[in-house]
C-alpha cells in the first residue's frame, strides 16, 4: 500500500484487521478484515502515476503475493489504462492503475 501512498494506521487484533490512511491523514479509509472464510474478490487502486504501479507489484511479489498480471498497458480495457495485478494470501486480485492521459 505504501506505493500507493497509504500507511498503516491500526492494526486491530482483537478483530483481525488493519486500517489503512493517506500519508498525513488522521484517519483510516480503507480497512481489511479477517473472517473465516473468504471468497475471492477483485479490488482495484488508483495509482498517481505509472512509477507508483511499478512500485505496487514490486512490493507486492516482494511480500509474498503471487504474479496475475505484470506491470503494463492493458489496450484492451481500455486506452491509458496502465495495471499491475497481485494475487493475496488469500487469492484476492488485489489491482493498481494508472490512466495515461497522453493515450487517450
């Protein structure tokens, strides 16, 4: 998440979650959760420039996530579009995107 520009805010054991805020920010926005089973789901992050979705899948493979798609243009969503895909622990696409406005 750090690429992205969040950090670690809370880290609630007792619940199994962790919140995470915008550098500076005094509060969490996005927030995980432990259950006690999961389905899969797709969750998408918009990146600020190209150089930030490099830096998510780096750390993303780096901590363990598994490769679903490397960084790159995808022309076939849609033009601009610049993603990286990790699959989590839990076989969760966790997804960063960049739209480049000189594709358009």
């Amino acid at each position: 998440m750090t690429p992205l520009g969040y950090e670690l805010g809370m880290d609630v054991a007792e619940y199994k979650a962790v919140g995470f805020k915008d550098r500076g920010s005094e509060r969490q926005d996005f927030w995980i959760g432990g259950v006690e089973k999961t389905v899969p789901v797709h969750i998408a992050f918009a990146a600020a420039d190209k150089d930030a979705v490099d830096k998510f899948y780096a750390a993303g493979i780096a901590a363990g996530g598994k490769d679903n798609g490397a960084p790159g243009y995808r022309k076939d969503y849609s033009p601009g579009y610049y993603g990286a895909f990790v699959h989590d622990f839990d076989g969760n696409n966790i997804e960063a995107v960049w739209r480049d406005p000189s594709k358009k």
